[in-house]
C-alpha cells in the first residue's frame, strides 16, 4: 500500500522548543521533501532530499534543518522553534520527476 | 526564481456548470505542468499532468497548455459538490527538478 506517513499529526509547542517532525515512506521512493502551506502562500518547499545524506535547500530553508539517514524515512527538525513557524508542515516523496505523494500533514503551533 | 500564480483566487460554481482555473508562470524553460487538488484537512493529491503544449482530457478534467503564453488551465466540466476544494497548480523546469506550486484555487460548488 503507497502511503507516506506522518507524525505526529497535531504538535503544540512554546517558542524557544525544539521540534521533531518525522516522516515515512513504504516505496522505496528516493526522492523526499517537505513543505509548509500557509493560507495564501500554497506549498513552499523547505527541503528536498535525493537520497540518503543527499539533501538540497529548498525555498524557505532558514529556521529549519534535516536529517535522512534511511531512505525511507525524512525528519525536519526546528531549533528553537518561533512562533511564525505556525503551520502545515506536509512531508512527500516521489520517483526522480515524478509526482510527489504527500503525506496527511503535520498542524504545528508554536506559543 | 520561478513564479506561478493562480487566478481567481476563490470561485463558486453551480453544480453542472463548467469551471475554468487559471495558472500563469514566469520561466519558459519549463517542461512539467501540474494539477493537485486538496480537500479540507486533506493531502494534496495529483489531479492530471502535461508535458507538450495543446490539451489533454482524462473524464470531466481538462488541461490546456499554452507555452507561449507562460499560461495553462484546467476546465471541469459537469462540476460536482464532490469537486469543491483547494486546486494547486505546479510547474517544473524538467523532469529532474522539483515543482514550484501556486497558492490555490478555492472553488466551491453549490447544488
């Protein structure tokens, strides 16, 4: 069964924590990526990963750092998260050029 | 660093009427071009795709690409109160690169 999966699916944190967003995926897909939707922003890509220990900066990078040490799982980790990293966080993976499949998403506040 | 938008930024439609959504970009280079739909609290998921420039039909979804005009649509036709959510399109420079999506669509259809 395709499926990327996130966890945690709903995260309260103050501003200044630390923040761990995991992801898997069951295709052996080498392609991963997260993004944060906003209202009004779409889907802005924060990091890709081509592979294991392969990973490219996105668009909104700052604020935020991964780690893919096993193919099949991606984390996105927040140092001292702030407040304006309220969001959707949305976690995908594809084939190289294919279309992404995404996971259900992860609602982040930050207090 | 590419642009794409989307208009109009929000539409209802009466059920059984034909939509049209909008998505311009700014790169001519780009080769992929995409449709993602959302529903509320859901995961994007892949609607239709297109490669070459004239349309392409997959049941009551429509995409038409017109490269010159750095512009492509999707048209649905017989629209559903099922077809109400969030339409993202996406567009990519190739196959080997990631897809810079727009900030939605939000159509709804009322019986």
């Amino acid at each position: 069964d395709m499926k990327v999966t996130q966890m945690p699916r709903y995260l309260i944190k103050r501003m200044g924590e630390n923040v761990l967003l995991e992801c898997g995926q069951d295709m052996s897909h080498e392609t991963m990526y997260w993004y944060r939707q906003d209202p009004g922003l779409g889907l802005q890509l924060i990091y890709i990963s081509y592979d294991v220990d392969s990973n490219s900066e996105g668009d909104i990078p700052k604020g935020y750092r991964v780690s893919r040490k096993k193919r099949e799982h991606f984390s996105l980790i927040l140092d001292s998260a702030k407040t304006n990293q309220t969001s959707v966080y949305f976690c995908a993976s594809s084939l190289p050029g294919g279309a992404p499949l995404f996971g259900e998403g992860t609602r982040l506040s930050v207090l | 660093q590419q642009k794409v938008q989307q208009s109009p930024e929000s539409l209802i439609v009466p059920e059984g009427a034909m939509t049209s959504l909008n998505c311009t970009f700014s790169d001519s280079a780009s080769q992929y071009f995409a449709w993602y739909r959302q529903h509320s609290g859901k995961a994007p998921k892949a609607l239709m795709s297109i490669f070459s420039n004239g349309e392409k039909e997959e049941g009551r979804f429509t995409i038409h690409l017109n490269k010159a005009s750095l512009h492509f649509s999707l048209h649905i036709r017989d629209s559903q109160p099922s077809d109400s959510a969030l339409y993202l399109c996406a567009v990519s420079i190739n196959s080997g690169t990631y897809q810079r999506f727009g900030t939605g669509t939000k159509l709804q259809v009322v019986p």
